[in-house]
C-alpha cells in the first residue's frame, strides 16, 4: 500500500510552516508509531529543518534521484540516503546539502524519490516551501492532502485565498487541500471563523499562540512535541496527527496515478497515436489500460462526464448560464468559474485524485468544452489540419484532414448534447432549430460554415456538418507550391482578371473552388470598387474598397429573408466595378448573365459543375427551374456572351485539390449549341504505390480568341505558355 503524502504549504512566510511540517512529522512517528519520512522541497529556505531537529545529514535528494537512476526499486538506496532520526522514529531527506544546488532539482528527480519512498513508508510529510514553481506542480501531483498553512492576519488570509486560485487553476480539487491555522486566538488576530467564512477550505488544525514554548524548543533545536508535550501548541498538533490517522475523518484523497505521457499525442513506430485513445483505456482506480484498437472513450469516463455535467447543471444553472461569445473577457470569466466546479466535481464524483497536471487540464477541459462550447468538436474546430467535420450522430464523428475522410475517436455524449451544440452555434444569429424548422444554416465566429439537420428529418439523429474556414489566407504562390497549378496557367488566369474577362470557378463539394476565387481576386486592382454577395462570408480579399454583403434567412415567424438575388440587383445600384458571387445556386444566376452582358465585366462567381462543359446544362438548370419563362436558346445566347473563361477544380483521390481544366468560351456553335476550347488541362497518368495521383499539366495548343485585347491593354503574357510540351 503507497504512503499517504501531505504536502505543507504557504505562499507567505513566518506563518510556521516548517513548524507544523517538523512536529506533524515526530507526532506521526514517535507518537502514533507510523512510519514516516520526512522530506525538506522548501527550496528557498535549505537547511532550516535540520537546524530544528539538530541533525547534519550527509545524504539528499539529488544522491537519492542519481542512486535511483538505473534502479528505482532499490530499497538499500532509501536506508542509504534518508537520514534515521531514532530518537523520533522519523526518516529524513533534504532536498540539498548546498544552496548553490538548488538549481539541480528538477521535477524528473523528484517523482523519482517521492515514486521510491511511497513504496516504503506509511506517511510522506513535505515541507513545500512558498514559491509556486515547476518542482513545486510536481510535488502537488504526489499530494493525498495539501495543508495550506496560514495565521489569523488580513495578509496571510489573502495569501491563502490567492494561493488557492492558483491551486484551484491547477485543476487542483478543494476537497484535497485543508487549512492549519498557526497561532489562532493570537491577540489582535481574526478570528478563526472569520478564516473560515474567507477561505472555501475547512480549518482542520488550530495551533494556539505559543511564543516562549516554541522558542525555547528550537533553541534547544528540539520539536516542540518532544520538548514541551503538554503545552497547547503541542496538544493541538498532537491531535492534528490523530486526526489524520484515526479514520474517522476522511481528510486524504486517494490518488490516481497516470502515465501523463500516454495523454499526449506521440509518434510510435511511424505511427501517430491520438491523445483521445489515452480515454478509451483509461480505468478509475487502474489508469491506462494496454487494450489495443479501441478508439473510443472508456464508459467509465463518459459516466463520470455525464455526473459531473449534471453537478454543473445544478451548481451553475448551465441552462440559464448567460454566455456571450462575443465579449471575451466575460467569456473568460465564465469559463474560469466553471472550471473550477468542473475540478472540484470531479474528485467528488471519482473520489480521485488524477495524479497528472496534463491529465487533469485535459479532462477539465473536454468537460468544459461540452458545457460551454462546441464539445468534442472543440479540437477539432481549432485543429487546422482539419477542413471539414461531419456529425451523423452522437456515435460517429467524421473529418476531413488533407483531403481524407476518417472516423475520429471523439463522440458525444447523447444526441441531446448534439442539439445544445447546434443551438449554441445558432442561437447568436437568432436562428433556432425544432420539428417545425428541422433545417438551418449558419456560422461560427470564426466564418466557418454550418449545416444542421435534425429529427424527423434526420433518421440516425442530429446531423452537423461544418466546412471549416481556413485561417490562413493563401495567395497563388500558396496554390503553385501546392501543385494545385502551373506557372504559365497563373500568368494565364492573372491577365484574365487584369484585363476584366468574366470568370467561373466549377468543381465538386470540397474542391477548393472558393479558395481559387479568393486567389483570383487579389488580381483585382486596388483602385476599383468591389461588391462581394455571399451565403455565407468565406471570401477574403485584401483591397480595401471592398463591400461585403450576405444574404439573410427568415426569422422565427418565417419572415424577413434577403436572397442573393435581391443583393446582386441592390448591388448594380452601388456603382461596383466588380462583382464577385460567392456561389451561384438559383434565381440570381440570371441576374449575374444579364448584368455581365451590361457593362458589368470583370465578374466572377463559383458554381458546382462536373466539368467545364457540365457548366452550360448546370446554368441552363437553374435559370429554368428559377421560374424564368425563356427559351433555352436565349439563356444559352446569355451565356455565350456573358461568360469569358471557366476555371475547374476538383478533388482528386490522394486529397489533393487541382485546377484540371481552363476553358474559353468561343460563342455559339449553332442555335442550341455553346462552344468552349480547353486552354489547359491536367492529364492523369496512374496512381503511386503510396497512392498519390501522378500526372501533369499541359496547354493544349489552343490559343485564346482575346489575345489580341490583352495586347491593347498592355498585358504581356507570351504566346509560348500555350504550346504543348513536346
């Protein structure tokens, strides 16, 4: 059985620390017959204990940690180095002979002492020290009981207060840390039920004012336990220790060690292992598990979310809990306080103390997540490798990384907890979702976008799907790097825009079509007047004489929508020089032909086509099924004038996203028939053994019909990008 370890504790100092640390210490041995070490870690004071228990050890932690090195279950090292004190039946070690050492203590070193010393003792005292520091997180993750040692002044009452924020943001449970109050009833103090009413700790020691008993005991360098047994400063530390070991109360948290390097993700034999498979093996009371291909979350751990979301529910009325996005500092402050219930939650409901900084932030965190934020989907969401989230139930969490569709081990908890995501996402832009409104629409804050279904529509459950907006605005250096074109195609496309030709960008779902309009756009001189009309924002442009507009759904009562295609006819009465349609999908597609073939040149859109020439029927399609009664030779007519070039993307089956063709439209071959010529394409020509798509772009030959107005208006681009490669 591992030893109980307090850690004594004070952020202030001369609060008697050492004093409770060194006679807490003899009490448990020479009284209580326990076998006890005790450790110095107060880094900032060395020597001090020796000088009360009138010892000279010869032995520390560092010879300890080095002895321990390639053998950590030497039990000879641990009679070799911690000091025996028989006269008080204790064992000793200092964490330094020399103060100039200090230096060399390092977390590593001490969990490898303190993993030693568990094993052999039944009680483990450590002075802490004052100063919060690296050494000092990894002695708390060792701590059964945190003693916070204050006195009855106003300072050391706020010390002890910040001191437990700092322990509470190390998700450090309340229920592990007590309070000893040293020199209580002290004349001029604060009362010790006015501590306790400041401090949301409970005051288990009352260590009455014993100046000249004390005194004279460290004179004498004997514990004050040994030296004066009778006075009121060694009874009450006297029955602190009882206290401690009778059982009666349970002042210890047991601890639950954890290997905080399985948490984190990390590459083994080529293959990266994801921090969510640390959950799917990990056991209360037994840590990670060496179950292999699991890729889920233990039961145990989504039963102990699930409780701890209900204390929230309770303690933070998380239902009513106002939570503004928008202001990030009162977003913060909510935050801050619920992780705070979250940490004490957990120990009440586990009866565990995670023995792991990294461990604890990161169960903290995922709980908080799904009270506060998007859930499971919050790493996702922030990962940026990730380009697209697809949730079909609260079982199956799908995402899209570099163009590949896999299943992520994260999932949640109920399907209700996916409906308070969707409505969390909505609910900002005074959209809601219900039987009667199953459908909806919207965005993150980041202009990510979003798409929700939900029963009776969706059979399997709430389905969300998100298209990630990318954070990072890439230009077309970005795209050739990427292979996603050639030189002599940029050049091609960048007098196109230069020189006001009416553009399409076509591709499939997810084949990068806006992320090539974005590019096309930044051509676009700084001097004109540009008007972008979107569903949903995703274009980023980098002139400054730019309009954003964005077309508006009905509201609740189904009233109040703006359409794209009333933006786009309000928009040619604000005198643009550009016009870019984040995407053509009804009614407006009509307006677009009409105001390109209207003075409106130099407009650009996307829309989703199979190819260059699926194009055409696609327009065609919407125009009709919009409820426009024209002939499909006079759409088609519109078409052949308006349109100048059609860019097309597409998603290739490696992931990677490539322009394969560029197309001119040469006008109508006859009455019912557009002409179009292929400037350049992309020529697949087998798939690698690793999978990857192999190819190569190449002009066709052909060269276009406007190279002539290029030269009239100074571009220079050569004729020779044109003429296939021999």
């Amino acid at each position: 059985m591992l030893a109980k370890t307090i850690v004594i504790f004070s952020t202030k100092g001369g609060v008697g620390k050492t004093l409770v640390a060194t006679n807490l210490a003899v009490s448990l041995g020479y009284y209580l017959r326990k076998k006890v070490a005790l450790v110095d870690l107060d880094l900032q004071a060395t020597g001090d204990m020796p000088m009360w228990l009138d010892i000279t050890a010869n032995k520390c932690l560092l010879d300890l940690a080095e002895k321990l090195k390639n053998n950590p279950q030497d039990e000879n090292a641990l009679q070799e180095h911690l000091f025996s004190i028989e006269r008080y039946e204790i064992s000793f070690l200092p964490a330094v002979l020399k103060p100039h050492h200090v230096g060399r203590i390092d977390s590593n070193k001490i969990n490898t002492v303190l993993d030693a010393i568990e094993q052999a003792y039944d009680y483990i005292i450590i002075d802490a020290g004052r100063a919060f520091t690296e050494t000092l997180f990894s002695v708390f993750n060792h701590a059964n009981l945190i003693l916070l040692v204050s006195t009855p002044d106003i300072l050391s009452v706020y010390q002890t207060k910040w001191a437990l924020d700092i322990l509470q943001s190390l998700h450090i449970p309340l229920n592990l840390i007590k309070i000893v109050l040293n020199r209580a009833q002290s004349l001029g103090g604060v009362s010790w039920q006015e501590v306790r009413a400041a401090v949301p700790c409970e005051i288990i020691g009352r260590i009455p004012s014993e100046g000249k008993a004390i005194g004279l005991a460290l004179n004498r360098r004997i514990p004050i336990v040994i030296d004066n047994p009778n006075c009121r400063a060694s009874a009450a530390i006297k029955k602190l220790g009882i206290d401690l070991t009778s059982g009666k109360e349970n002042y210890f948290l047991e601890r639950q060690q954890v290997d905080a390097a399985s948490a984190a993700p990390k590459i083994e034999e080529g293959i990266l292992l994801k921090e969510d498979d640390f959950w799917a093996n990990f056991k209360f009371g037994q840590g990670p598990s060496a179950v292999e291909g699991q890729d889920k979350e233990s039961d145990e751990v989504i039963e102990l979310k699930k409780r701890v979301h209900q204390k929230l529910i309770d303690k933070l009325d998380l239902k009513h809990l106002e939570i503004d996005v928008s202001d990030p500092i009162k977003a913060a402050q909510v935050r801050e306080r619920t992780e705070k219930t979250i940490t004490n939650a957990l120990a009440e409901e586990s009866g565990m103390f995670l023995a792991s900084l990294e461990v604890r932030k990161k169960l903290v965190k995922e709980i908080a997540d799904e009270a506060l934020g998007l859930g499971p989907l919050e790493d996702l969401v922030n990962d940026e490798s990730i380009s697209d989230i697809m949730v079909n139930n609260k079982n199956q969490i799908y995402i899209e990384r570099q163009g590949k569709i896999e299943l992520s081990p994260k999932r949640f908890l109920s399907n209700e907890q996916v409906r308070q995501v969707i409505e969390r996402i909505i609910a900002p832009l005074g959209r809601r979702i219900d039987e009667s409104v199953p459908m909806v629409d919207s965005r993150l804050p980041d202009g990510s976008r979003v798409n929700a279904i939900i029963p009776p529509l969706a059979l399997t459950g709430p389905t969300l799907t998100i298209r990630k907006f990318g954070r990072e605005r890439l230009n077309m250096n970005d795209l050739l790097r990427l292979n996603t074109l050639t030189k002599p195609m940029a050049d091609f496309i960048n007098a196109c825009v230069v020189s006001r030709k009416n553009i399409i960008v076509s591709g499939g779902t997810g084949s990068g079509k806006t992320t090539v309009l974005n590019v096309l756009s930044a051509f676009i001189p700084e001097t004109e007047r540009i008007i972008t009309i979107e569903d949903a924002a995703e274009i980023r442009l980098k002139q400054e004489h730019w309009v954003r507009l964005e077309s508006r759904p009905p509201n609740i009562e189904g009233k109040g929508a703006i359409t794209t295609r009333e933006l786009f006819r309000n928009s040619l009465r604000m005198r643009p020089d550009r016009i870019v349609i984040g995407e053509c999908r009804g009614a407006e597609t009509l307006d677009m032909l009409q105001a390109m073939n209207t003075g409106h040149d130099g407009s650009m859109t996307t829309i989703h086509a199979n190819s260059t020439h699926d194009v055409i029927s696609r327009m065609d399609s919407m125009i009709l099924m919009s409820g426009a009664e024209l002939p499909v030779r006079a759409i088609r007519e519109m078409i052949a004038s308006a349109i100048h070039i059609i860019i097309h993307t597409a998603r290739l089956s490696d992931g990677s996203r490539k322009v394969l063709q560029i197309s001119e439209m040469t006008g109508m071959l006859d009455e019912m028939h557009i002409g179009s010529k292929d400037i350049f394409n992309f020529k697949q020509s087998g798939v690698s053994l690793e999978g990857k798509v192999l190819g190569q772009f190449t002009p066709t030959g052909y060269i276009p019909s406007f190279m002539q107005d290029l030269i009239i208006r100074g571009i220079k681009i050569s004729e020779d990008i044109f003429k296939p490669v021999a």
